[in-house]
C-alpha cells in the first residue's frame, strides 16, 4: 500500500461512527467494492447517493485515471488491501473466477467485516452442490460474515429500482449470519429495491442458477434489454 493510501485510510478509518456535533450526526457504513466493472459501478452510485462513503478496489487503480468522472468525485479508487481496509462492508463484484484467489489472499482482512458476494460461477458452478458464496465463505474461513445478494439483477435496473409496474424490483440475499443478513436488507431497501430473504448459505445454489436462466429468458422474451427480473407473486 503507497504511504498516501495508508494515511487516508487511516484518517477514513478513524472517523468514528456517531459524531456529536450540534447536527447529531450518525454515520453510515463505509463501503468497499471488489471491482470496478457495471455492476461494481451500479452498486457504488446508488450506495453513494444514499450516503455511504466508497472505496473501490482495483488490481490496478494507478491506470484508472478517467474512473472518477464515471463513479463520482467523491468516491476512491485504491488497491484492494487499501479498499478493505477502509470498508465496514465489502462487496465482491469481480469475476468469478478470480473470487477464491483474492478471498485466499485477503482472507485474514476480510474475516469479521460482512462481505456481499454478488459474483455467478455460471459454467464453474461447484460440483458438490455447493453455492459459489459458500466456496467463498470457505475460503476465509472462521469469521466469515458472506451473505449472497444482487446476484439476480442487471446492472441497468439500478438507475431506476422500479420496474415497469411502478412496483420496486427483488433483490434476493442469502447468508447464514443474522446480524449481516439484516445489514443487507437494510442496504438493499435504501437503495431502493425491495429485499426477499431467501435462507442460508446452501440456498444461494438456487440463485447461482437463477442467472443464467434470466439472462436467457430476457434475451428471448425482452430483446435482452438487461432490464428483466424476477418477482414472488401474490397468491
């Protein structure tokens, strides 16, 4: 990490949570993002617009000098050890297979610290019927906080959370920690899109499968506008 990395860090990471001022002030969550592809991009405009402070993570941030004309002025762009580090919460948006790498090596940083996997294996789904978000539970071993969400959801449709009812869109998260899994659902809802608890873990399998199935049927029934998805109906 360069020494001007280490001390915004630092100084980011000493802010503490509640400032008393006249304001009353309670700060929100600080936020890594994994990635900096649609999604990641997606997922930081719209955490950013409801007051969360983003720190994206790039294997080579030195060559994204245009990114802050697309992601903000306000936001960051640091090495990966330097985004987590700033982020009470991480979110993985890199490429699959790129997951277990950067969660082995990061594994000790990310331990404790709620991580949203947004990732899909799709071709590389494990073969024991595991979830991808359970590899990557795995992989950071005790302490883990890995909860699966924004896996079932195009990166077009955060511009607009409602669909074309009017009706805020789904969000499907799954994870087996309580307190993270309520964390999510918070974020989701402030985003505005409406959360649908799905279970633990083991149940992500299902939304690992759901993704390529949408982006088929959006292709074929939709023109692949990239705006589909998926709702629970009432009875």
């Amino acid at each position: 990490m360069a020494i001007s990395e280490q001390h915004l860090v630092q100084s980011i990471q000493s802010t503490p949570i509640t400032q008393h001022r006249k304001s009353h002030v309670t700060r929100k969550p600080r936020i890594a993002i994994l990635g900096t592809g649609s999604m990641a991009l997606a997922l930081g405009k719209s955490f950013m617009a409801a007051g969360h402070f983003i720190a994206y993570g790039s294997r080579r941030p030195e060559t994204k000098n245009d990114f802050h004309e697309v992601a903000g002025t306000e936001s960051r762009i640091w090495g990966y050890q330097a985004a987590i580090d700033a982020g009470e919460i991480v979110v993985i948006t890199l490429p699959y297979k790129e997951v277990a790498a950067i969660a082995r090596k990061f594994a000790e940083s990310l331990r404790g610290k709620i991580v949203i996997d947004i990732t899909n294996p799709f071709a590389a789904q494990p073969n024991n019927g595991d979830s991808g978000a359970q590899v990557t539970a795995s992989i950071i071993g005790e302490g883990a906080r890995v909860v699966a969400a924004f896996k079932t959801n195009f990166a077009q449709t955060f511009d607009d959370p409602n669909d074309s009812a009017g009706v805020p869109r789904e969000v499907h998260f799954a994870g087996d920690d309580e307190e993270a899994m309520s964390v999510v659902e918070g974020l989701i809802s402030e985003i505005g899109f409406k959360p649908i608890n799905c279970g633990g873990l083991a149940e992500a399998v299902v939304l690992d499968h759901m993704v390529p199935l949408m982006i088929r049927l959006d292709a074929s029934e939709h023109a692949s506008s990239r705006k589909s998805s998926w709702r629970i109906s009432a009875p």
